[in-house]
C-alpha cells in the first residue's frame, strides 16, 4: 500500500458484523466474557477498545511504523513517554520545546526524581557535551513550537545510540505526510493527534508510534495502568480528521510557503521564521529530511508588543486562538496570550520578544488569509 492510500485504509475493514465502511463507535466500558478466561480479545475499555485499536493500527501505518498507542492528550502522551524512566534518570531536552512539556518536567516530573537539561539540539556537539552519567532519554521536538526550529534527525540519532539513549521525537508540527523520524532511528515517535492528525479544532487527544515490541509493552502497560485514554468518540472523530490529511497537508504547505514569502517582504515585519524560507536558519536540513514545511510561520513585528495587540485586534479572518494545525488559520501573540503571565525576562530569554506572532495557516483560499493580514498589518 502507498503512503496516501495507507492513510485512508490502512488498518481499517469493514466491520465483521454489518459491513459498516466507517469503523464503529465502539461506545462501552466494558465487554462480557464468553466464558470463565476467556475474551474476544476485549475486557474493560481502558485497556483497549476496537475503535481506539483501528486508529492505533491506522497511525502506526501512515507512521510507518509498527505499533501505536493512543492517550487522552498530547500532554499525556508525553509523560507517559516519561514513565519508561525511573527516579534519578536524566533527560536532555530541545530548548524551544513546547511549554508544556517544559512545564510537565520542571514542575511535576522533576518532583519525582528525574532530571532535565534543555540544550541547543541544533548543535551536536551541544548535545554530546550534555550526556550525563544518569542520561537516559534524548527528547526532540522538530519544528519547535513556536520558533520552529529544525533538527538534524539523523545525527541526533547517532549521539542517542552512541550513548544508549531512548530516543524520542515530537513531530505535531510535521506530521507523518512531511517527516518520518523512526527512518532517522527515532524510537519513539509522538504527536499531540489534537493538531493536524485530527485536523478540525474538534478534540484532544495524542499517539506515540514505536517500532520495538519491547517499548510497544512498556506504553500498553502505562496506558491500561494510568488510564489517560481518549473516548471512543474522539478516536473516531480523528479517524474521520485522518482520511484527508495527505490533502490538508498539502495545502497547509501550499498556503504557509506563500503567507511566509508575503510576510517576508512586508515593511512592518522585522523577521520571518519558516522552514521553507532560505532565510531560515535551518533551511537545508529541513529541504533533507522533510517532505514539506507545513504551516507554522513565526514572524516578529517591527512595532513590538503594541503593533502585536494591534494586529490581534484587526485581523478578521484569522481567530486569535491558542492552538494551531487545524483547518482554521489561527494567530496567537505570546506576549500578550499564551506567556502572558511569564516575567518579560524570562520571556525573552526564551526568545519570546514583544513582537513575536505565531501564525497557523488553515486551508481556506489563502489570497484571503494574505489579504486578512495585509489590512490588520497596515495598521500594527
Ligand atoms: C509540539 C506540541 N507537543 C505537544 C503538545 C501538547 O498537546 P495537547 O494540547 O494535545 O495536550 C502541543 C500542544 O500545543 C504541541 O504544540
């Protein structure tokens, strides 16, 4: 099966008992045993469940890889990946790695006992020099949220087997149509499936996809034992998101590469931050390893935190809204929404400026979107 085909079949048959084309909602919490030790393969819905299985198999596909394991969010997704670890392990994490997750291991994880460095994983030699005695995991997130920047996946992946290292890859903002990271020796693959996997802005939810039948146990265990699973409903409203994301990709793609050239040459931004800009820092290892930019553009405005609420405030088609990878184009100003409350010192530290807007190109006509930002522009 191709790529664009497995997305719309792969792991998908047409139900046993109806012939149904559309997998059921398998809506319950639990199943009746035939007999005394034995099941139909089903016993109690936290531990799995036939629509949450056709959607696993379904990702794992398009992945490429062999197992997939689905959470209730992308957040639980991640501290499930953690839970492989034990009390004093250390892991060395993307710098500009969503909040999140930071806030997930500064906050809650570090609590129990397991370490974090945040490195520059752009640099190798970074990277090399923040290996530990205790380093367990190298966590990598490509294209970051929100400066999107890009790693090299493949030497990443020599320093993680070099050094024994579990080595996990979030690719929310690439997704499987753009880039494969368990081709680069990722072990690990995860997204938050609430972003484009699913695609409309109609749930949350996050899958890991693994090729080792060794991790595939592991995550099955904390899956069932933790319980942060998603709803029947919402594995089956992400099949339905999943059938046209080759298409929607395409066209994020599509729109994001003409936004960002728009944005570029425009006299109120200062910067533009795309991966399919030559202008991007890492442009050359994103032409390597992806297949696409997609559609996150981050972009500094000449006017800083004034022309960012201004421009909020005037854009009509774009929804100020927090989350990103969905039909919709939305835009969101760090200062002023998602970071807020962080003190502007830190903020910057973290290369948050006043001016920094994230944008989320969707898949309207995207002459629209551009003439959206050009009148809201006008006036930042
Ligand atoms: C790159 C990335 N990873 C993980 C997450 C967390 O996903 P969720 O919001 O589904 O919990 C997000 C959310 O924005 C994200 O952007």
């Amino acid at each position: 099966m191709r790529f664009e085909t497995k997305i719309v079949r792969a792991g998908i048959q047409p139900d046993p008992t109806t012939g149904s084309i559309v997998p059921p909602i398998y809506q319950t919490a639990t199943y009746v045993l035939p007999e005394v030790g034995r099941d139909l393969g089903f016993d109690y819905t936290r531990a799995a469940n036939p629509t949450r299985q056709v959607l696993e198999d379904n990702l794992a596909a398009i992945e490429g890889g062999k197992f997939g394991v689905m959470f209730a969010s992308g957040m639980s997704t991640a501290d499930s990946c953690l839970k492989l670890l034990n009390s004093g392990d250390h892991v060395i994490c993307t710098d500009d790695v969503y909040g999140g997750v930071s806030r997930l291991y500064n906050k809650v994880l570090s609590r129990y006992g397991l370490e974090f460095s945040y490195v520059d994983t752009c640099d190798a030699s970074a990277v090399e020099a923040a290996i530990r005695r205790n380093t367990r995991m190298l966590w990598i997130e490509t294209p970051t949220n929100p400066l999107l920047k890009v790693m090299d996946l493949e030497a990443m992946g020599r320093i993680a087997r070099a050094h024994g290292l579990l080595y996990a890859v979030d690719s929310t903002f690439a997704t499987p149509v753009f880039l494969k990271p368990l081709q680069f020796g990722a072990d690990l693959v995860m997204h938050s499936t609430t972003k484009y996997l699913s695609g409309h802005n109609q749930l949350i939810g996050g899958v890991v996809i693994t090729d080792r039948e060794d991790l595939y146990a592991d995550l099955k265990f904390v899956q069932k034992t933790i319980g942060a699973v998603p709803s029947p409903f919402d594995c089956w409203l992400t099949l339905l998101g999943l059938k046209t994301l080759h298409l929607r990709m395409k066209r994020h793609g599509e729109s994001g590469q003409r936004v960002a050239e728009f944005l570029e040459d425009h006299p109120k931004v200062a910067r533009v931050v795309y991966p399919g800009l030559p202008s991007h820092p890492q442009h050359a290892t994103a032409r390597a390893q992806m297949d696409g930019y997609s559609g996150m553009i981050s972009f500094e405005l000449t006017g800083g935190i004034e022309a960012g609420k201004t421009l909020m405030n005037h854009v009509k088609l774009c929804g100020l809204a927090e989350s990103l990878g969905a039909v919709e184009t939305m835009i969101t100003h760090p200062a002023t929404m998602t970071h807020v409350e962080v003190p502007r010192e830190d903020r910057l530290a973290r290369g948050l400026t006043d001016g920094l807007v994230r944008l989320s190109v969707g898949i309207e006509d995207v002459e629209d979107i551009v003439e959206d930002l050009d009148q809201a522009l006008s006036r930042a």
